[in-house]
C-alpha cells in the first residue's frame, strides 16, 4: 500500500531536500561525478524506506542516525570546507580518498537497504499479524500501579544521583566505585537504557488500564531522559530516551486521538523542549566542572552548540581515517573486530585515527573517538564485506525489533528500545560492546514479556 496523506507528503519533502542539497554540493565535490551521484542515489532509498508499512522505529532511527552522520555530514564538508571535529588520520583530503570513502558509505547504505527491501518483501508475502503482548495491562500492576510508579520515580532520581557522583555510567569519566557482585554494571544499564525501557513498559499499561492518564503520565518519561542524559553527561541521551515518544505517538495518533487533545500535546512539547534546554545547558555546565579541558564555560557553549546540528553525529572522519589506512584487508578486519576497549587510547582505531585525546595518567578519564560501523568494516579494504556486513547488522535490527513486537506489543517500547539500539548501532567502535549491547537488550525484553505474563495480585471476586 502506498503511503497517504501526511507520510507521503513527509517522504516527498525528505526526497526534494535531499536533492536540493546533493545540487548545490555536486559542482563543489573534487572527486568523481558518478561516485558522487551513487552516494546520493545510495542515501535516497535508504531515507524513503523509513515510511513504508510495516514501518520500524529501529530502521527509522537507523536510517536518520547515519544519514546525519555520513551523508548530510560530507555534504556540510563540501559545502563548506569545515575542520573535522574528530581526528582523521593520515587523510589527506585529496579527490580519490573522497571517491573512495564515498564509495564505502554508498556500500553501507545499499546493504541496509537491501535488508530493508527483503524485511518488506517477508513481510507482505507472510501477511501474519506480529503484533502482541496481551490485551490487558497485568493484574499486579493494575492492583499496585500508584505504589510502583512512586517507587520508579524515586528509583530514577536516586540511581542517578548516584551515578552523578560515582560515574557508574558517564561519558569519558572511569567509574569511581566498583560495587560488590558486579552490581555497578546493573547500575550502568539502568542509567544507559534500563530505566527507561521500565518506564516505556509501564506507560503502556498504564494506558492500557486507564487511557486517560496518558497525557498525564508521558511527563515521567520526560523527566527520566533529564535525568539520565544530566547524569551520564551526554547530550544525545534525552532524545534517545524522550524522543522516541513523539514517533509513536504520531505512528497511533487514530488510536490516541481521544485522550491526547491539543492543548495537552502543546503543553507536553513545551515540557519537553524545556526539560532538552535544561539538559543540554546544565551537561554543559557540568562538563565545565569535571572535565579539565572543558574549564571554559563560555567557550564551550559558543563552540559546540552550533555543532550539535551535523557536526557531532558519528561516522564519517572514522571512514575517512579507515580509507587513509594502509594494508587493509581482512587480517586488519579480525584485528579490529577483536581489539578490546580495556585498550583505550592505545586500541587499533584510536592509533590509526591518531586521536588528540591525551591519555589521563591519573586514570579517572577515557576519552576516544567513534568509528562508527561503516569505518571498522572498511578495515577489511572490501566494499563486498561493507555491502553484506551492513546488511547483516540491519537484519539484527530488524529483528530484535520484530522479536520485541511479537512479545510486548508496545510502542513506547519499540521506539524507545528501537532509539537506542540505533544510537549504539551508528556510534560502534568495539564490536563486543554492541554485541554486549544487543544481549542486555534481548534479555531486558524478555524479562518485561514474562513480568507482563505473570498473574499475581488480581482482586478475588467473593
């Protein structure tokens, strides 16, 4: 079926603004025509198949993150000539390195679109109904709902200013205290991820129980990603928590439409825009206070806000530095894959992209680079492997987003889990982290499909 209405009109606005860009960037770009035609061509298809149904909020994630971070950000560099924000290696911004690195990201968006193209292809043919996870919220949750969600909020604040003073989970800083049983590592997923893949689990049942209480209650989630992103120091953590929301909200805006009223979707965007401002300028202010480097509040805020745009997304100086490397080829792949983020500073990437961040001899800070997955499969010097591997990788997505489906049926859940596994997709570096990544998640949906199951608590009718 083709997309209607609102949808057709976003994927015509997508495509047009894509276009424009590629035209005023084309007699700018050094390297070959043709290279740069399929780069555009590559990233058209990956964009437009973000809409048609069964649309996937992983796949829409994906896609936007890498769009960002690969094409929209070479298309600012030929625009215009921009220094790197991440280091580059031995890049040397000649033409054929720009045609080369072009070729590998074309690769990557191909393969994904390939296993986009198969998901839809299984999906029609099947034509079975995925969509799970029971038609009531639990018995127990119904009986205790008010208890829970007190004991969750106190959970969130207090787990989080936790790790706002023992750096379980921040971005660059090496946790200050190591909890017995490995309980830290707990702390860290629920700081990451955990807390508010909870919080999405118990937003749908709420509605299911009493759907009034959505407008109401979608301030908690918003509440959570301040905390959490002010509490890991990291920008992008309030989207990846609280933006996810909107998308699911509009995916079943027919089915809400009763309960979510104008006025209560105007208040909730201005709850939601300020609680982003707040985190943004107080991870800011924080970073001035923990980090050395980062003294300068003024500064700071004048030079990297206006990156926060383009700029900051992942994936295009790892290509970039990967391509300037030579003897690539699998042995270098195996390498990659396999080096260890115990390494730090000293591991394969960071040396290849000769990163500026020092190493802290005092050992309270690790600051490194992202690759980004297109960059670690370039390592192979194959455009073969970047093609299947990025296709591969896709289908894994898909999948646990189908998988999360099957058994839970929430949205909130599929948009929140299907941000996050997107954002840690685009920013891999160490494979075994997204791998890790990817079980913690597996299990995460497990444990809220078998809670959701249980039947304990209900009321006994005499």
């Amino acid at each position: 079926m083709k997309p209607t209405g609102p949808i057709a009109m976003a994927a015509t606005v997508l495509v047009v603004g894509i276009t424009a860009v590629a035209a005023i960037a084309f007699p700018r770009y050094s390297g070959a025509g043709l290279v740069f035609l399929l780069f555009t061509v590559s990233f058209i298809p990956l964009a437009v198949l973000i809409f048609p149904q069964p649309r996937l909020y992983a796949y829409t994630f994906l896609a936007a993150l890498l769009g960002l971070g690969l094409w929209a950000k070479v298309m600012v560099h030929i625009i215009w000539p921009l220094p790197f924000v991440e280091p580059v290696g031995n890049f040397a911004n000649t033409a054929g390195e720009w045609d080369s690195a072009l070729l590998a990201m074309s690769c990557a968006a191909l393969g994904i679109v390939a296993a986009r193209c198969l998901h839809l292809w299984y999906r029609r043919t099947t034509r079975g109904a995925v969509e799970s996870g029971g038609t009531a919220a639990p018995d127990w949750f119904v009986r205790w709902r008010r208890s829970i969600w007190l004991l969750t909020i106190v959970l969130v604040v207090g787990v989080n200013a936790a790790n706002l003073h023992f750096a379980f989970f921040q971005i660059g800083i090496n946790a200050k205290l190591l909890l017995p049983m490995r309980l830290h590592i707990l702390v860290a997923w629920l700081v990451n991820v955990g807390f508010a893949l909870w919080v999405a689990a118990l937003l749908w049942w709420d509605c299911k129980a009493k759907r009034q209480t959505l407008g109401r209650n979608l301030i908690i989630p918003f509440v959570e990603s301040f905390f959490s992103s002010v509490s890991a120091l990291s920008r992008i953590a309030y989207l990846v928590h609280g933006g996810p929301y909107w998308l699911a909200l509009f995916e079943r805006r027919n089915d809400f439409s009763e309960v979510m009223k104008r006025r209560t979707l105007a208040s909730l965007v201005g709850c939601f825009l300020l609680l982003f401002v707040g985190s943004v300028l107080t991870i800011f202010w924080l970073r001035s206070n923990y980090y050395p480097a980062n003294a300068d509040l003024r500064r700071n805020l004048a030079l990297e806000i206006p990156q926060l745009i383009v700029q900051r997304w992942v994936g295009m100086e790892g290509v970039l530095a990967v391509g300037a490397t030579s003897n690539r080829g699998i042995d270098l792949l195996v390498a990659a894959i396999t080096d260890s983020p115990k390494l730090g500073g000293r591991s394969l990437y960071q040396r290849l992209a000769k990163t500026r961040y020092l190493v802290d001899e005092t050992q309270t800070f690790t600051f490194l680079t992202s690759a980004g997955p297109v960059a670690v499969l370039l390592f192979s010097g194959s455009l073969v492997v970047v093609f299947f591997a990025m296709g591969l990788i896709a289908f894994v997505v898909i999948i646990t987003e189908e998988f999360t489906r099957k058994l839970t049926g929430n949205p909130f859940l599929l948009a929140v889990s299907g941000a996050a596994i997107a954002n840690v997709v685009s920013q891999t570096t160490f494979f075994y982290l997204t791998l890790v990544f990817f079980l913690q998640m597996w299990v995460a949906v497990l444990f809220l499909a078998a809670i959701e199951r249980l039947r304990f608590g209900a009321r006994t009718r005499p």
